[in-house]
C-alpha cells in the first residue's frame, strides 16, 4: 500500500501541476485575449480619433477665402479636443481620451506621468506607431493606456513652423507650439481604459473554465487511481515487500503468478536477488580474507586519504605504534602524528611528506629509512613502502607499508663494527688467509704472503694457478683424504677442518691446520671457499712428544697396576689362611693371654688389609679407573651403618660415639653410597684413633650457605690431641702423618685423609680440616648431591605413633640430649631433658610423663639407680635405658626390673619403635635388640658345596667355616677337575676361586654355564673367591657367569652371611 499510496501522491503531483499549469495558461490566455481585444477596439476608436484629427479647415472652407488676421481657422486639434470633452460621457466605465503634448497650446492638453512616458518612448522609437502598455495610477487604480504618436507633418508646418509664418490670429492667440520641423513629435493621442472591468470578465471567465477543468482532472485521477491499483498498485506493493524483505533477510523472494511485464519484472528481481546473494557471499569472503590477512601480516599496514587522514589500519600498526587500538589512530592525520625527518624526532613538514608526494605522482615509492614516532615519543626507523590508490581513474589514497628495522640497523651496524675487528683480527694473527674455488686443484683467488713460510713458495705463484696450484703441494699420501674431507663438507655445508701436510722447498714437510667454509649461491651450489691455514708444526711435534710420553706413563702405570694386583693377590692369600685361621682359633678356649696374642695377630692383619685397600684406592685415582657409580640410598641407613661399624671401637677405649642428622635434609640423596661410607669410615676411625677420652661425633645436616637442596655438609667432630696448623695440609699428602712420632704412637699409612680428599674432590666437593693442639679436630666435607624419592630405595623408615607423647629424657652429656631431644620432637613427642637425677626427679613429681629415657653412666649416680627410684614414686611409668658400652650385669639387671636395655648409638628407628612399643605396652620390653649382639643363623643344612680351591690352607679354612654347618662339601684343586666334577654330580652351590692353575676360575664357570645350558638343568649358585681386590675383577666373574664375588681374606662371619643369601 505505501508504494501505491507514493505512486497515487506522484500522479496527484503531476495531476495538479498540471492543472496548475492549465489554469494559469488559461488565465493568461484569457487575459491576453482580453487585453488583445481591448487594444483592438482602442485602435478602432484610436483610428476613428486620429481621422477626425487630420481634418484640417480648408476641407470645410472654401479655398478663395482668406483668412482674415482675426480669423481663427479650424485645427485638427480643436476637434479632437472637443471630442475629449465628450468622451467620457460616450463610454462608460471610466475610459478617457486626450490629445496631449509636453509644449501645449492649452495647459490642459499638458502629458502627464504615462503621457509623457509615451511621448519618451515614441522618442526613442520613432519607428513604432502605437503603444499598448498597463498602469496604475497614483490613487491605485490599475489602467490600460494605448497611445499613438503626432509627428509634425508638412501641413503642420502653417501653424506649428516659424511664428512669424503662422496666420495672424494663431500668433495672436497662442504663445506656444512654434518653432516645429517636419517629423518632430507633436504629442500623442492616448486613450486610458480601467483595468477592473475587464479583469472582472477575465476572473469570471477564468473560474468558469477551472471549474471543466478540475472536472476532467479530477475524473482522470480517480480512473487511473482505479487501474493503477488493480494493474500496478498490487503486484508493485507485492515485489516492493518482497524486496524489502530481501534486504532484511536476504530470503530470496517468492511471488505470485502476475500479468503481463510484471511477470518478467519478477523473475529479474529473482534473478537479480540470487547474484546480490552470491556477490554479498564472495565480498564477505574477500572481506574476510583481506582482514585475516591485514591482521597477519607482520608488517605495519595503514592506508591514508587524499588528505593524509588515516582511514584504516592493521594491528601490526597500531602496535608498532605503541598504541592500544586502532581508534587512535583512525580519522586523524598521521603524519602529523607519526611521521619524522629523523631519530631525533624533528618535526616533516607536508611538503616533504613522501605519501602525500605518492597521492600527488601517482607513484609508488620504496625508502629505505625514515623514522616513525611512538605514542610515548620514542623515534624508530622503519623501512616503508607507500602504493597510491586508484578509484575511476584517479587517486583516492595511498597505502603505507612499514617495519621497525632497528634489530636489523643494529645488526647490520654490528656486522660492520665486526668486519673491521674482523680486519683487524686477520692481519694480528698469525695464519694464512686464504679464498680459493671450490675445484679440484682448489685454485687461488687470495692468498696470504705468510703462505711462504709453509710452501717456501711465494703467494703470487699460486694466485689461478700462475705456476702450480695449492693441491700441488699438499703431501700426496694426505691429500685423497683432504679432497674427501672437503668434498664431505661442501656436500652438508658445515665448516671443515682439516689436518694435514704441506711440501716444503727445503725438503721438510709442515703441518697445518685448514678451517674454513663455503658461500653458497641460491641454488645451493659452492661458490667460493674462506678459510685459513695454520703452521702446526710445532704442536704437531709436541704431540708426537706427549704421545710417547703418554705411552710410557701408561706402560708404568700398567706396570705398576699389575704390581699391585699381583701383590695384593699374593699377600691376601696367606693373609686369608692367617686371618681365617685366626677366625677358628678365637672360637676355642683361650687363656687371657692367648687371646691378647691373638687379638693382636688379627688387628695386624686388617691393618695390612686396610694398608693394601688404601694402596690399591689411591692407585686407582691417580691412574683416573676410579669411577663413582651414583645411586638413590638413605641417609639416615647410611650414617648407621657407618656408626654401628665404628662403635665396637669407640666403646672399647671409652668413648662416646654421637651421631645427628639435619630434619631439613632430604632423607634420600643420590650419590656413590660405597665411597661416601669409606669417607666416613676413614674420618671416624680417624677420629676415634687420636681421641682418648671424651666423644666423637658425625653431624650431617644441611647446607644453608648453599641455595641446592641437596646440599650437604659431613661434620666429624673430636675432642682429641688435635694438630698444629701448620700441620693440616701435610695430612692430605700420601704417606704423610701431621707428626712424624703419630705413626709411631697411633700407626696408620698415612693414606686415608688422602682418599677421601681425592674422593671428594672426584664427587665436585670440597674436605677443610679445623684443628688446635689439644682441642681436638673438626673435619667437614661439602657436597652437592642430587635429591631422591622415597620410592628409590629399598626401605624407607616407618613411621611410629610419637604425636603428642609427654617425655622425660636424662642424660648428663648436653650433646646427647640436644640430639635425642631433636629426633623424638620432629616425630611430635614432647621432651623435657635434665642433667641429673635429682632434677629428672623434680620432674617426675611435677608432671605426668608417658615414659622415660635414662643414660647408664651420669656422674652422680648410675641409671638403673635412678630408674629404681623413679619406680619407687611411678611404678607403672615404662624406663628406657641407654649405654655406651657392654655391660653384662647391668642389662641383666636391668632386664630383672623391668627396664629396656639398649646400647648407643642407638639406630634412630630402633628408638622411635623401641619407645612407641613400650608406650603401647606400658611396660618394658626385655628382649629388645642390643646393638652389637647376635649373629645371623647359618643357611639350612645338608647341602652339597663344590670347592675349587689350589691353596690347600685356603680349602682347609672354607671346610673349618663350614665344618658346623652340616653340609658335605667336596674340593677340587683346579678348575679343570672342577668342571669335570660337576658333571658327575649335582651341587647346591659352587665356590669358585678364579686364580687356578690348569683351568682358572673364569674359564671353568664359562664351561659349567654352557654345559648347564646345553644339558637343559637348572642354573647352580657360583660364589666366586678370590684374592684380586680390583673392580674390574669383580665385573669379570660376574660376566663369566658368577652370581657373587668375595675378596679375601674371607672372615667367617661375611661368608656364613653370603651363603645365607644363597641358599637360605
């Protein structure tokens, strides 16, 4: 309905324009019909007028009478005059006539206001013979005025010439009108007629005709009103909400079935809507495209105006620009705000604007540097591009691309400052440049002068091979190999270095050193080759020298290796038959003094075994076969099996052995727990050697000073004779003692302060010795060790229920406590530690405590004294007792009153459960272990044991060890007879010595694996014996197919313990 409402309002418009335009045509027409018709009749009357005004007084009188001076004769004018008097009474309406002149007879024929305006016109334009014109006169009235002219004519001249000429009684009755020539304007007729009266008719006319006319436009309106809204109104509303649903939608249309050129209009606008679609669809694409790509591109994108006003940018821009969005940059002139004449950031003006120059050529520009200034004002040069953008023919804009270049300025300015250090550096060293092809005779383009001193050939004799070429001189037997070196290099385009010979004119080849590379082209081909050669003749020299010596050294320490092995075999087997024996012998009975004999025969021995261990380390080391083998292991399982070693020793001479260990260590470390235990071991020992009275105490705790968490610091304290400083150093030499009489008074090699140096430097760490005469010494080695899992170890500590539990600790040593109190606290206990008896009683009357940790030895009074009367005052409060030495009697005593019997140090997971299990018992445990006491039951009995022993002592003392045993064990003296043995019969387990003559030991287990394997039977133990003490024979018995590895001399407890792994 609107489009028809709008084509109805269109053909109204039209319609009344129309009519409009009739109408006034008509009005006009009618108006100049009037007026046309009024000017004809006044040209009627005007002609009638101007007949009766060319009657002059000889048509009327006679011409044979004369005028006398008194006669006036008759005039033209006189009649016409007369007949302007009577006018108005002829015609009604107001019409007027009047014969007038600007130089009248008669003032009243004087032209007035239009008069004179005709009189004026017909002045100017003589040749016109009437003037029709409208007016208005003064009070308003409009009027028509038609005149007509009065020329002087020859019969005017009689009265109108000269005065003196003109009759008599002209002269005398007019003063005026004289002085005349023919064709001068006398005056004019006019005739005036009211403008109302016909205007009246005209109106009248005129409303009659609109009145048809509004009639016959109205009725065409209304008719085509009618048709246009059957035949256009309704199919043009129908596409019209079809179209305007298409653009909201983009639905294409679907229409009715129309008449005629409707019909093909609608399948246009269909065909019409489907392109819009598919060209909508690919502009969106294209849309899409050029924004994924604007915002892509690494390049700052921005396009610009005829005016410089940026219109549009890329996020690349907007961040190089170091602005947020892109709306601080659009619609403002941006170079102005951006662009700079240079790094200082001084201001371009527009005339020097490069853009605007692109927009006014039309051309594109590339510059190398210009400089853009940040949104905080800091000036970058960019490389820019600038395109002009064409619309219709002309330049719309321009597009600017830009990329901040200041790495590559600073790169290209470094490569620079590089090439002249470069420069520089080439002609300071020494060496030959050189640049050759990369062809087989490597021939010359450059080469330096020093090339001489190589070849004793000057350089410019091999410049493009003037007179050899430098593959020439190189020695024949290396050069296949350099040419294949080369050739190797080019091919993967890596630098080559090379080594090799040059001829010399003197006879004496030279050694050099060739590095250098390829510059390849595009295509990936060898251009060009820089290198430099180097005289190494010398080093070359020095080498085969260092190569000899090399050779030696390892020839003696070969020699002295073998030494070694053979001597420590040759001494550990008699010492395993001494020491073995010796074994036997103190399990018989012995008087006092027999036992002290023996007592002494077995400390010299392990001596000797420590002695040929430390030997045999330190030849390791130093040769460098000594290799760490890092592993998970616990560092509260290590630090006890250290001190549960190295406590028989310290009871025996009184001391008291302390060991603590830092809750902020990681409780697993990664590290070579064999060589960590012999450090200990040689400190302790060490320590408890020079100290003979007081403690000794092993402190392991965590490095603060060290930000790793695998820190460690190993602190061995004593309160011994100490060292003088200047002593200290000496101590980590081989075979040195801080004192010449310690050997004397203490023994030792001298050795252990050295290994464990060596092993600890080995480890990345670091051994400082703190000592005083009489003050004792500390020794403490930092470690940075790798930090474990729990889960890497076998066994990780339980934990025990100590949370909350109310302690009471004795213990007069202050060290004692501050350890005992630290390891029961960090499992939640609550301890309360006195010095003495009479204070721990205070206590116990003043709290409630859940148990008590008792020392044996305090100064006033002994343990089980204290434990008696603390039972006097809590009967039912469970007692722990700890020793420091063996004592018998007193922990049958003990046992007897109730009281826990355990000797220190005590392991600190045997305390934690040893306290939980008496706290939930509530009494106390009288078979708790004791350090130090029991020995693992042998493996079940009845076994058949082959032993393959040459040494008859050797096989005597294994047959001793085993003798209680109740197993039948057969000896073979070979490995020969031993392979042929087994054979025969079958065997539980099999011990191997490895040092046999005829067949040895390794060669013997080679043949039972494979006769096991061949025959199809199960695989039998073989534990191999064997006095070679090094790694490496230990790694060759397993890979000959041993399951274990002995090094004598064998001590029958570590034996009877191998064999229960085996067959228990």
């Amino acid at each position: 309905m609107g489009i028809q409402r709008r084509v109805l309002g269109l053909i109204a418009f039209f319609l009344l324009v129309a009519f409009s335009a009739v109408e006034v045509r008509s009005y006009y027409q009618l108006k100049a019909y009037a007026e046309e018709s009024l000017r004809t009749q006044a040209e009627i009357v005007q002609g009638l007028l101007m007949s009766i005004r060319r009657v002059y007084h000889h048509a009327f009188l006679d011409s044979h009478i004369p005028l006398s001076s008194d006669t006036v004769p008759l005039l033209p004018a006189h009649a016409i005059n007369r007949i302007s008097k009577e006018f108005p009474t002829w015609f009604k309406g107001g019409v007027s006539f009047n014969n007038v002149s600007d130089k009248p007879r008669n003032e009243q024929q004087r032209a007035k206001g239009i008069e004179q305006q005709a009189m004026a016109h017909f002045r100017q334009n003589p040749e016109e013979k009437r003037w029709f014109t409208q007016y208005q006169e003064e009070n308003g009235e409009a009027y028509y005025h038609y005149a007509t002219p009065i020329w002087i004519e020859p019969y005017c001249m009689q009265c109108h010439g000269a005065k003196e000429k003109a009759p008599a009684a002209i002269q005398k009755m007019y003063s005026t009108g004289f002085d005349y020539k023919i064709g001068d304007l006398r005056g004019v007729v006019s005739i005036k007629l009211p403008a109302a009266h016909i205007n009246r008719l005209v109106k009248q006319q005129f409303l009659e005709n609109s009145l048809i006319h509004l009639l016959i436009f109205g009725s065409a309106f209304f008719a085509i009103s009618f048709f246009l809204r059957r035949d256009v109104g309704q199919p043009l509303e129908a596409i019209s909400h079809a179209v305007r649903k298409f653009g909201q939608t983009r639905e294409l249309p679907k229409f009715e079935e129309q008449p005629g050129e409707f019909q093909i209009l609608l399948h246009t606008l269909t065909d019409m809507a489907s392109t819009v679609v598919l060209r909508e669809s690919e502009v969106q694409e294209r849309q899409l495209q050029i924004e994924l790509l604007l915002d892509s591109a690494g390049e700052g994108i921005y396009a610009i105006d005829t005016q410089g006003i940026c219109i549009q940018c890329n996020p690349a821009a907007v961040a190089l620009l170091g602005y947020a969005s892109s709306t601080e940059l659009v619609g403002r002139d941006i170079h102005t705000l951006c662009h700079r004449a240079d790094e200082q950031g001084t201001h371009m003006p527009h005339s020097d604007c490069p853009g605007c120059k692109v927009i006014a050529s039309g051309e594109p520009v590339h510059l190398a540097q210009e400089y853009l200034q940040r949104q905080d004002g800091s000036v970058f040069p960019v490389e820019m591009r600038i395109h002009p953008m064409h619309q219709g023919g002309r330049v719309v804009g321009a597009v600017v691309l830009f990329d901040d270049i200041s790495r590559r300025l600073d790169a290209e300015q470094k490569l620079r400052l590089s090439e002249r250090h470069f420069r520089t550096l080439v002609q300071a060293l020494p060496g030959t440049f050189y640049k050759c092809a990369p062809d087989p005779l490597c021939t010359m383009y450059s080469l330096g002068d020093n090339i001489a001193e190589l070849t004793g050939y000057a350089a410019d004799s091999f410049i493009e091979n003037h007179e050899r070429s430098f593959s020439s001189v190189v020695h024949a037997e290396d050069w296949p190999r350099v040419r294949e070196a080369l050739d190797q290099a080019l091919a993967q385009g890596v630098v080559y270095h090379l080594e090799y010979r040059v001829n010399h004119t003197d006879g004496k080849p030279r050694w050099v050193m060739d590095r250098g590379q390829a510059v390849y082209d595009e295509a990936g081909r060898a251009e060009v080759l820089y290198g430099v050669l180097l005289d190494m003749t010398e080093r070359k020299q020095y080498e085969q020298r260092l190569e000899s010596a090399r050779q030696q050294a390892d020839a003696g320490n070969r020699a002295k290796s073998e030494f070694l092995a053979v001597m420590s075999h040759e001494i550990r087997t008699p010492l395993n038959a001494i020491m073995g024996m010796g074994d036997l012998l103190g399990e018989t009975a012995l008087s006092p003094v027999q036992r002290h004999y023996l007592s002494i025969s077995q400390h010299a021995g392990e001596t000797l075994v420590e002695l040929i261990e430390d030997i045999l380390d330190l030849s390791r080391i130093e040769v460098g076969e000594l290799e760490l083998e890092p592993a998970p292991f616990e560092v509260e399982a290590l630090v006890e099996e250290v001190c549960e070693v190295v406590t028989s020793s310290a009871h025996d001479k009184g001391l008291i052995l302390l060991m603590r260990i830092d809750p902020l260590l990681p409780p697993v470390l990664i590290g070579d727990k064999k060589r960590l235990r012999q450090i200990l071991f040689n400190l302790l020992f060490n320590a408890v050697k020079f100290t003979k009275h007081g403690e000794v105490m092993l402190d392991i705790r965590h490095d603060a000073a060290r930000s790793a968490a695998g820190a460690v610091l190993l602190q061995v304290r004593d309160t011994g004779v100490g060292m003088a400083e200047e002593m200290i150093e000496r101590v980590f030499e081989p075979f040195t003692q801080g004192d010449s009489t310690i050997t004397r008074q203490y023994g030792g090699s001298g050795l252990g302060l050295t290994i464990c140096k060596r092993l600890v430097s080995k480890m990345g760490g670091d051994i400082q010795l703190e000592s005083a005469l009489g003050r004792g010494t500390t020794a403490t080695v930092q470690l940075v060790l790798p930090v474990g899992r729990h889960g890497m170890v076998a066994a990780v500590r339980q934990q025990v229920p100590l949370h909350g539990a109310n302690l009471l600790l004795v213990d007069d040593n202050a060290n004692n406590r501050e350890i005992y109190t630290e390891l029961l606290q960090q499992e939640g206990a609550r301890v309360v530690g006195c010095a003495t008896g009479e204070t721990a009683m205070q206590q116990v009357s003043e709290a409630n405590f859940d148990l008590a940790v008792l020392d044996f030895h305090m100064p006033s009074e002994d343990g089980l004294t204290l434990a008696g009367r603390i039972q006097e005052m809590v009967p039912n409060m469970p007692l722990l007792m700890l020793s420091s030495d063996q004592q018998p009697a007193a922990a049958a005593r003990a046992n007897s009153m109730g009281v826990t019997f355990l000797l220190k140090p005590v392991k600190r997971q045997l305390l934690r459960q040893t306290i939980a299990q008496l706290m939930q018992s509530g009494k106390g445990v009288k078979d708790a272990p004791v350090l130090g006491q029991g020995v693992e039951s042998g493996p079940q009995k009845g076994l058949k044991i082959l032993l393959a022993e040459d040494v008859p002592e050797n096989a005597l003392l294994i047959e001793a060890y085993l003798e209680e045993t109740g197993h039948q064990i057969s000896v073979v003296g070979d490995g020969q007879q031993a392979f042929e043995r087994f054979q025969e019969e079958p065997f539980d387990l099999v011990l191997m010595d490895l040092q046999m003559p005829v067949m040895n030991g390794l060669q013997a287990t080679r043949h039972i694996r494979a006769w096991e394997q061949a025959q199809g039977v199960k695989r039998t133990p073989i534990l191999a014996l064997t006095a070679h003490a090094m790694k490496e024979d230990e790694s060759k018995s397993l890979e000959a197919g041993c399951d274990g590895h002995l090094t004598k001399p064998i001590r029958k407890q570590v034996f009877l313990q191998k064999l229960q792994g085996f067959l228990g």
